[in-house]
C-alpha cells in the first residue's frame, strides 16, 4: 500500500510493508545522488527535511519542502518501492 497527501508543509506519505530503517536506507542515498533510481537533483534541492517514522503496518514519511504529491508521487514510487 502506498498512500501520498499533501499538507501545509509539503507532503505525507504512508508505504505499507516497508520498515523505516530500509527507507530512511533508500532516501540518504538519493539524497547524496549514490541512488540507483532516477531521482531528479533539483527536486532533492527543494526538500527543506525528510522525517521517516515506523507505523504499526508500514512506514510514514513527512518531506517538507516546496514541493507537491502529484511531483513526487512517480519519484518516490520508482525510488521506494
């Protein structure tokens, strides 16, 4: 399951099935551009803070940043899932 909102400060989004410590894994080497996906550079730049959470059946992850679910929606999808 994966579920992404926007909120006042960015965006919120919920990956079923995943432990936070694999994605917290996954999001530092997109941030440090060693990613094997495609992640877009100016798009990391964007990003003020990534806040990854473990849920009971998941994990959450709170970005803020100037940016929007329908942009980082195919990113996260490629670079996550």
């Amino acid at each position: 399951m994966f579920k992404i909102n926007n909120t006042n400060k960015g965006v919120k989004a919920f990956l079923g099935g995943f432990k936070a410590e694999d994605l917290s894994a996954k999001i530092e080497a997109c941030k440090d551009g060693n990613c094997s996906c495609n992640c877009d550079p100016q798009m990391m730049q964007k990003i003020t803070s990534i806040e990854v959470n473990s849920e009971e059946n998941g994990a959450s992850i709170t970005i803020d940043g100037d940016v929007n679910a329908q942009e980082l929606e195919p990113m996260m999808r490629e670079c996550l899932l």
